[in-house]
C-alpha cells in the first residue's frame, strides 16, 4: 500500500523544490496540494471541521502553478490536487492546464476534486452553489471529450462549448483519473455514476470499509467495473504510530493509498513544518509498504 502526502503550500510553508525531492526520496508516492483560490471576508458560512477557518486558507498557492513546481524536480511522485474546486474554474482553461501538466510530467496527474463548502467563495467566483454538483460532473464529461477527441465539444446546462481543437492531450489514456472527496450517500451515488475513486477524510477502517463495499454494489448496479475504484481516503497518522493492524485493516478494505492527513498536521505544515512532518511518519511509509 502507498501513502501520499497533503501539502499545504503557502509563501510560509517552505521551499517548495526541496519539500518535493524530500517526500520523493522517503518513499512518498503522491504530494497532494489543496485549493481555496480566495476567501471572502466578513461573515461566512461556519467551517464544517469546528471552530474558526483557519488563518492559511487565506493564502494558499494555486495547486496546478504549485503541481507543476513538484514535476519539475521529481521524476515519480504523483501530482495530485488534494482537493480542486472544480465548479470555481472555467471548463476549457482548466482542462487545457491539467493536460499539459499530465504531459510534461509523463502522466502523473491526478485529480481530487470537490464541490466546495463555502458557499460565499464559491458565489464570488462565479458558479451557483445550488448547481454546483451539476456543475461539476458537467465539466469532469466535457474534460474527458476534450482529453480524447479530435473535434470535441458538449452542450449542457452548465457547459457549453462548439466542436474545437483542444491539445496537447493528457499522456494517460482517458486523463487523469476523477477522485471524489465527498462524503455520505449521495457522494457514494456521484462517485458511482461519473467518477474514478474516492478520497474522503475518515474517522477510521472499520465505517470506510462498509461504505466502500457500498460503493462497489452501487458500481455493478450502474454497470460499471468496481475493480477499476481506487480508493484513497486521508487517514489521520498519529504522529506516525498508526498501527500495523490499522494499515492492514484499510489494505484490507481496497485502499491502495492512504493520504496523511489531520487538521493540526495541515495548520502546521502550513507555517513551514513540512520536513519534520514527513521525517516523523518515513516509518508508517516503510511499514506500509510491505503490506
């Protein structure tokens, strides 16, 4: 089993080159890089995780600029967005970046991708937050014709776009693969109807394991292969104790990579503390690797 990385990359967090040569050299199979592009000031909508929004959402690098910094100077770490707010981007631009991204990286991308909880960013950036699910999968159909087709276009509610010449194409076959970080029944539904895996944030093995033996039956009912799912939930690393029986039990569950997350990992990593972070959880990336 592999284990990525969240990193939140900010003017604070560090040098950016040497963070990813470091995580590429542990053992690290993915740096994944997060995206808030603004945040709104005065009131706003209360942060799902408890408390105040902390202070780094405010300054976060755009993850693809911050991706493509990573692709330079690895030769094998994934380059992930951890998580892309799909519905606050414009169709064409956007796809047009990550192909070129999977190309000049010799096909490492992947996209975490959300519908975004704030809903006053999500406003000021143009989408309708009603929509904005609608809005996503619209742009995930019309990102996969653009990445495959020789004249693509689309016409939906959302997106809309005549027959065009979009290149280069992403180096994987298809694109980059679509993993959803939601949560609940009607994340499972969307991840079952459109998109490739799923990274939530979870609390444990034991509930992830029930939903994602869920999402394989609601996968064959769509009449799509529930082999191809891959699985990527961020698990919380306990300073790097996470146990042998806990890895085993998400391995056990079809995870194929475990992403280290936790909220005062990310508060700290964002104040520059990403080397010591990742020095204190190369064992947890050795042990799972036997697995």
């Amino acid at each position: 089993m592999q284990v990525g990385l969240i990193h939140i990359a900010t003017a604070q967090s560090g040098d950016l080159v040497s963070i990813a040569q470091c995580a590429e050299t542990i053992g690290f199979d993915s740096l994944w890089i997060p995206e808030h592009p603004v945040i709104p000031l005065g009131k706003i909508t209360p942060y799902p995780f408890g408390g105040d929004l902390p202070e780094h959402y405010g300054r976060w690098l755009d993850p693809f600029i911050a991706l493509t910094v990573v692709a330079t100077v690895t030769k094998k770490l994934k380059l992930i967005t951890g998580i892309c707010l799909l519905p606050e981007r414009e169709t064409l631009i956007t796809a047009k970046a990550i192909a070129s991204l999977d190309y000049v990286s010799g096909g490492r991308v992947e996209l975490g991708i959300g519908a975004g909880w704030l809903k006053e960013e999500t406003a000021v950036m143009g989408a309708d937050f009603l929509t904005r699910w609608q809005r996503m999968r619209e742009m995930t159909e019309a990102m996969r014709r653009l990445w495959t087709q020789t004249a693509p276009s689309y016409s939906g509610k959302h997106v809309n776009f005549p027959p065009l010449r979009c290149e280069p194409k992403p180096v994987q076959p298809g694109g980059p693969p679509f993993l959803l970080g939601g949560h609940g029944e009607k994340a499972l539904q969307r991840i079952a109807r459109s998109y490739d895996g799923w990274c939530p944030i979870v609390a444990g093995p034991d509930t992830y394991a029930a939903e994602a033996a869920q999402l394989r039956e609601m996968m064959v009912a769509a009449g799509r292969d529930p082999t191809t799912l891959v699985l990527c939930p961020f698990v919380d690393p306990a300073d790097g104790k996470l146990s042998d029986a806990t890895l085993k039990a998400y391995r056990d569950a079809g995870v194929t990579r475990i992403v280290l997350f936790s909220q005062a990992m990310t508060d700290s990593i964002a104040d520059g503390t990403a080397m010591s972070w990742m020095e204190k959880n190369a064992n947890l990336v050795e042990r799972a690797k036997l697995l």
